[in-house]
C-alpha cells in the first residue's frame, strides 16, 4: 500500500466523520423534533448527574461511617492490647519473682553444703599457730 493511498482513506474517512458531525448538528439545531430531542437528552443528563450527586453524597456518608468504625475498632484493639500487656507484665513479673526465690534458696542451701564441707575437711588438720 502507498503512502498516497493512505492518505486518501483517511481523507475519506475524516471528510465521511465531518459529514456526519455536520448531520448530527443541523439535525439538533435546525429542525423541531431536533430540538426536542436535545431539550430531552438535557433533561436526561440534568436527571442522570442529579443521580450521581446524590449517590456520590452517600458514598461520602458511608465513608464517613466506615472511617468512624475504624477509628472505634482501632480504639478497641489498642485498649485490648494494652489490657493483655500488663497481663502479661504481671505474670512475668510474678514469675520472676518466683525464679528468684528460687534461686536464692539454691544458694542458700549451697552456702550450707559448702559450711558443713569445710567443717568436715577442715576439723581434723592442726590449727596453724601464730608466731
């Protein structure tokens, strides 16, 4: 295919589209029932972003409402998690405070083993004397 037929078939087809623009106005602008016509498709569209307006408003509501609830639920778990924190700080910290009873009841009963230890080993040697 040339360059100059492809440029013809758009000639063609820009003048066929140009044509029916043409149509279409003078059709709407120049005869009555093209005037009806438009007055209807006006009313059609008034009608048509009266009903977008509206659901757009209540979108808005409802978004509104579902921010508000996330904001509550937020709230709830936040609380929930700070209620569970000092459960689970309270129960380390009794834990803890168990571990280290324990603890020092092991070593009080190794300082016992060790004084009863040295009192065996050390009771039959010769107590050194002082010069």
């Amino acid at each position: 295919m040339s360059e100059e037929s492809r440029h013809d078939g758009r000639f063609w087809v820009g003048f066929f589209i140009g044509g029916l623009l043409g149509a279409i106005t003078l059709f709407f602008l120049g005869t009555k029932e093209g005037k009806k016509t438009g007055k209807l498709l006006e009313k059609k569209s008034e009608d048509f972003i009266d009903g977008l307006e509206s659901r757009l408003d209540e979108l808005e509501k409802k978004g509104k409402e579902l921010a508000k609830q996330g904001e509550e639920i937020k709230t709830q778990v936040i609380d929930t998690i700070e209620d569970k924190k000092e459960e689970l700080t309270d129960g380390a910290t009794e834990s803890l405070d168990t571990a280290l009873a324990n603890i020092e009841a092991i070593q009080e009963r190794g300082r016992k083993t060790t004084a009863e230890i040295r009192k065996r080993l050390f009771k039959n040697l010769p107590k050194k004397q002082s010069s």
